[in-house]
C-alpha cells in the first residue's frame, strides 16, 4: 500500500480555502492515455510504467485524483513549492489588472527586473525578460556573438542548456548520436566536462581540469577559432550536482576574457538559493560572469526566465539586434517573480536548504556506507545527486535498477525519475520548503526499496 502522508497531514487546504476547484471526474487511466497520444507531441518515454495522473499540488507534495500524496523530489521549478497561495493572489490580481506583452513602462516589470539585478553583483545590472530557460540560454549566445563579433563558442561537454535551436546545439551528451555530431553547428566547440567521477577525467587530479581546458581554448585560438564565449553551468549539472574544483571558473574565465570572448553562467537549474550557502552557483567560485542565464525556480511554475548582463554588453547588443518578446517578462510573470523572490526571503527558504539539505546529504551517504548499489553521492544544498553503479570500481552505471527503483519509489510515495546519461542518477532537487521530516520520509523509502528489492 502507499506509505505517503493523508492530506490533512501535510496540512493541504481544506475545501474552503482558495485553492484549485474541484476537478471533473477523472476518465480511466486508458482512456486518458489515449487521449494524451493523441494531443500531446512527446515523444520520450513515459518515466514510469504506471505515471500518476496529478490533479493538486501542496507545498513539496503531489496530490493524485484519487487523493495519494507523493513526495516531489525532483521537482526544481516548484521552488517555493506547490500552489503557493501568494503567488497565486498576486498572480490573480495582476490578470485582474493587465496581462499584455512588455511595451510599456510598467511598474510590475521594472521592479522585477530591479529585484533580480539586486540579487546579483552590481555589474550585471541589465535585465532581459523571456519565458524558458532555454530561451535565455539562446539570448545569453546572442549576446555574446554579438558584443563580440564573432560567433565560435565553447561549452562544456555532457551539458543540457536548453533545447531551441542555438541552446540544443551547445548541449552535447556523453554518446553523441549520429544526427547530433551531423547538425552540430561549426560554431560549438567543448572541453571536457568537470566531472571526476566517470569519464574522461576518472583519476586525473582536479587541479588539472582547468589547466586542460585553457589549453584547449587556446589551441582552439591558435587554430583560428573566434571565441565570442565560453558557456557552462557553475555545477556540473548532468550528473547531479557537482561542484567544479576551487578556482575553475576563474582560470578559465580568464582565459576566455584574454582570446577575447565572453564568459556565460548557466545558473537555470542550480541557481537561487537551492545550493543554501550561494544564492547563484559562481558565487562559490568567486568569479563575476559576464553574462548570466536563469530560469526554472525564478517563476516557480510560471514560465519566466531571464539574461542579465552589463549595460556596455547590452548596449553592443543593442546596436545590432533587436530584443522582443511577447510574453517574455509579461506583467503577471514579472509580480509572480517579485513573490518568489519575497517568499524565499520571508520564508528563509535558501537557509532551509542548508539545513534540510546537509541533514539529506548525511543520511543519504550513511544510506551509501550500507548498500553498495550507491556510488557516490553528489551536490550540496538542496540540489543533490546519487548514482547507482552495479560495481564501485568500474562504475558500471546501473540504469534498469535505477528505473526500477524509482517505479518502487513511485509506488511508495515518491516522485523521482533516473536522469543522466547513463539513466543511472537521481537528480534530488525538491521545492526548497522541504521539512527534515519528508527528507527523512524520502531516504527510508530509498532504504525499504535497496533493501528489500525493487
Ligand atoms: N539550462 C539548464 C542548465 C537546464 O537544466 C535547463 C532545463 O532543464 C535549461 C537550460 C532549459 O530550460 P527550459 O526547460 O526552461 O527551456
């Protein structure tokens, strides 16, 4: 049977409160599966054999229509966590107001672009406003090209930045298939990722990655490439969170900054107070990007993402190109955005994800020290990874359990899904509101599953 909490439990509101109204009857898991092929283009897998149809959520739980709760451990776009009511009272009274595309001087707007900035180090104070995260990856790449000149840009290997056209090209995966090597664009160049765990830097020192990755850079150079930027995320973030060695970013941001291009931080995922100690993943680095990408968390839900960048790059941008964007920034995205940003504050939920987030990391590694399915445990915060290998020492990674595992997981309570390359890891990103007592409630289901079988 499930093993989740009631709904009163986690003190989901009662009928009366605001809330979402009461859904119609629900058709048969078949018929709605088939309606969902017949309307929804997507074309992966489903994560698992039986998905659960979602009618509500609450804070970091997940209500079906058949009223289960689950836990939402890898949800990092619910940052402030499900159905907030404050965000939906601004949200409700802003359409009340105007919703409309961003071509005036409104006050809503111009405030959240003020917060955001604020949240940043005083250069980046020029704001772009879009819907994705993928849409800012994209204009983060213009940018550059265009305060540059140039058009070459070097990404890290093995990353995910988005899947538009400019932001698809510089995510490159570990087994490249042939259409990708096919339409890569001439302009997308990689070093390697900065991961010690698996690849290609397994056993070599992390004092080396740096070092590496400015030759290659300069060998690029020195073979006539124009590096108009360098994109990475300041976490590896593909395998679930790992932190890039002390003092790499700002090698290689210096570098770059020297051949002349432009250095980009692809803050979407691991950005806004999920890392606890840094609000923005740089920060850890001590580096200042030139350019800064962010999305997910900043709407909570609600599409909205943005670029901020220094005035002199905007400006360069501004020369040659031309930035619009209906909805991106719109009037209800720009006050859901300024409540996100109250409610982490109000809330103190970046220093929750301190303190949830060291207590999970602890127990899932004591969790590591007795079942030998866990290779490692990665991240810090509330962005965390695990990866299951059937063997520590080939680090063969082991995908069908961590699929099965997570179908087990489901079944108890639990909403998480296998990501990385090798479909071997899990992403632990939960809504930064998670209480001590549902990350515990989380790793004693990973415990009941490695030890009783999945
Ligand atoms: N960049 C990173 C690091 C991401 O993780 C993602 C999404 O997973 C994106 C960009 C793209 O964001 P979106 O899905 O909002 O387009």
């Amino acid at each position: 049977g499930l093993v989740g909490d009631p709904a009163a439990a986690i003190g989901f509101p009662a009928p009366e409160q605001p809330g979402p109204p009461e859904a119609p009857a629900a058709p048969a898991d078949a018929d709605l599966l088939a309606r969902r092929a017949s309307v929804l283009a997507d074309v992966q897998e489903h994560y698992y054999a039986r998905p659960p149809r979602i009618e509500r959520g609450w804070r970091e739980h997940l209500i079906d229509t058949d009223g289960r709760v689950y836990l939402d451990m890898v949800n990092n776009v619910a940052s402030v966590g499900h159905a907030h009511p404050r965000i939906a009272e601004a949200a409700g009274r802003q359409l009340r107001l105007l919703n409309t595309n961003s071509r005036f001087h409104y006050a809503a707007i111009t405030e959240y672009a003020e917060r955001l900035a604020a949240t940043l180090p005083d250069e980046l104070d020029t704001v772009f406003l879009v819907n994705s995260g993928s849409e800012a990856a994209d204009l983060a790449l213009r940018l550059a090209m265009a305060a540059t000149g140039r058009t070459d840009i070097v990404a890290m290997r093995e990353a995910y930045h988005g899947w538009t056209f400019a932001s698809d090209a510089v995510s490159t995966s570990v087994a490249d298939n042939p259409h990708a090597l096919a339409t890569r664009p001439s302009w997308v160049h990689t070093v390697a990722a900065a991961n010690g765990y698996r690849g290609a830097h397994r056993g070599v020192e992390a004092a080396r990655y740096a070092p590496e990755a400015v030759a290659h850079l300069r060998a690029l150079a020195a073979g006539g490439a124009q590096i108009a930027g360098f994109i990475c995320e300041s976490w590896f973030g593909n395998a679930g969170g790992i932190a890039l060695p002390d003092g790499y970013l700002a090698e290689v941001y210096a570098a770059v900054r020297e051949l002349g291009g432009l250095a980009i931080a692809d803050e979407v995922q691991v950005g806004f107070g999920r890392l606890g100690d840094w609000f923005w993943g740089f920060e850890q680095q001590g580096v200042v990007p030139d350019i800064v990408a962010v999305a997910k968390s900043i709407g909570a839900g609600h599409p909205l993402g943005a670029v901020v960048t220094t005035r002199a790059i905007a400006e360069r941008y501004r020369t040659q190109g031309y930035f619009f964007s209906s909805t991106g920034g719109s009037p209800v995205s720009s006050v859901v955005g300024t409540t996100v940003l109250d409610i982490i504050a109000d809330e103190a939920l970046q220093e929750n994800a301190r303190v949830v987030g060291a207590h999970l990391k602890g127990r899932l590694e004591a969790l590591g020290a007795q079942h030998p399915l866990v290779g490692t445990v990665h991240g810090a915060g509330l962005y965390l990874g695990l990866e299951f290998v059937r063997d520590r020492a080939t680090l063969e990674p082991a995908t069908t359990e961590t699929a099965a595992i997570c179908d087990r997981l489901l079944e108890l309570g639990v909403i998480m899904q296998p990501t990385g390359d090798h479909q071997n890891v899990l992403k632990i990103k939960p809504p930064l509101c998670l209480t001590t007592a549902s990350a515990d409630f989380f790793v004693d289901m990973l415990d009941r599953v490695l030890t009783t079988g999945w």
